[in-house]
C-alpha cells in the first residue's frame, strides 16, 4: 500500500486576493525575484557589459551631454550592454536608441571587451 503525502493545496478564491496579506506576500515575492535578478538584464550583443559603479544610481541621457532631463535610471551595480569604444564628452554609448551615461561611473565586467 502506497502512502499518501499529507499536503494539500489550498483553493484559490477571491477572498485569498484581497487585502494587506496579500499585498505582502506579492510584494516579498516580487523584491526577491528583483534581488536575483538585478543586472541580469544584458544580452552581451556587444561583447561589452559594464556595471555602475558608486552608491547612487547613474542617470541615463537622450545625448552625450547633461542639457536635457535623465531618459532613464541604472541603479548601482546594475549591469548593462554597451557599444565598444563609443565615448563622448565623457559619456559612453549605451546598447538602444539614444542611451548615454557618464562613463567615469561604468566599468567594464570581466570577460568584456570595451
């Protein structure tokens, strides 16, 4: 005679949707996929990924300049593709249309070629 586990799975109702506990739940949940997924994001088409480097996050711009408002955030650590050897004013060329970011705040991850 084959035993049987001692597990069942609960039913899904609405009522198991609503409320702080499920707010809570969702929400742990999800930080910890971000946590294990932060900087993961690269494709390596470029054969260069670099990581931002320093405490605060790295502003994105539409141009190799600071005139115009940040397009986008990177926040430290993160890792992303860049176009190889593509610097201007001091800012480096970042995978997609019109992405520059400071490149003093970037450095190359190991296996790169930049």
């Amino acid at each position: 005679m084959a035993l049987r586990p001692k597990f069942t799975v609960p039913k899904l109702e609405a009522s198991s949707f609503k409320g702080w506990t499920f707010v809570l739940i969702a929400g742990t949940v999800l930080a910890v996929v971000a946590m294990f997924t932060q900087g993961s994001g690269t494709t390596n088409e470029t054969g260069c990924v670099m990581a931002v480097q320093g405490a605060a996050p790295l502003d994105v711009y539409r141009s190799a300049s600071t005139q115009f408002e940040p397009v986008d955030q990177l926040a430290p650590g993160a890792r992303v593709d860049a176009e190889p050897g593509l610097i201007e004013n001091g800012f480096r060329k970042l995978l997609g249309d019109n992405r520059w970011a400071v490149n003093e705040r970037l450095a190359a991850t190991e296996g790169s070629t930049c």
